[in-house]
C-alpha cells in the first residue's frame, strides 16, 4: 500500500469564518471517509483562498473520495473556485527526520 498526499486550494468569495461555519459539519463527515488518515484544513482571508492537506492510507482510497459525493458537492459551491488539486506519494524517511506526522500516524492507522 503507498501512502498518498492530496493537495487542495480553491479560490473563496466568503471570508475564513464564513468558510468554516459553512464547512464545520463537513468535518465530522470528513473524519468517516474509508482510508482518510487526517485532514489539516487551511485558510488565507487575505488571498481569499483555501483548502487542505489530507493523508490517505493509499491511492485506492485517495481516487474513492476524489470520485465521491464530498468532492463534488464542495466543488459545485458557487462560493468556491479556481480549484487546484495535486497529489503526492510520501519521503516516510526525510518526513521522520523532519517529524512530519506521517509515519507516527501511519503506525496508528494501519
């Protein structure tokens, strides 16, 4: 199983305090997803811009959650735009010298 990052940045026409009270209900549903290890969400106000940095527990269940409900009904809110979406396999190694979260969580998880 390869450990796989998602990167996700849109574009916001609402401020960061109107994002999260939106988005809070989201979370606890998020928290469910099959292969979802955490999600760090992330906010500028200043640049109108956020998104998220999530950990899979592999690439099947990153590809699941892209093709689901919770991906396109946060992309068809017309408060949010301009998405930008990346993934990324995973250095465990240099992340552990690091102390990235990713191999403590992946023990914990897996």
């Amino acid at each position: 199983m390869s450990k796989q990052i998602l990167q996700v940045n849109f574009k916001m026409k609402i401020t960061g305090a109107q994002y999260k009270q939106t988005y809070e209900p989201v979370a606890g549903v998020l928290a469910a997803v099959p292969g979802l290890v955490w999600k760090v969400w992330i906010v500028n106000d200043q640049e109108h811009e956020a998104g998220g940095i999530y950990l899979f527990d592999s690439e099947a269940s990153m590809k699941a959650f892209m093709g689901g409900e919770i991906v396109a009904s946060v992309m068809a809110n017309s408060d949010l735009s301009d998405f930008s979406v990346k993934t990324f396999g995973i250095i465990e190694d240099l992340s552990a010298v690091t102390r990235g979260p990713v191999k403590s969580a992946l023990n914990i998880a897996v």
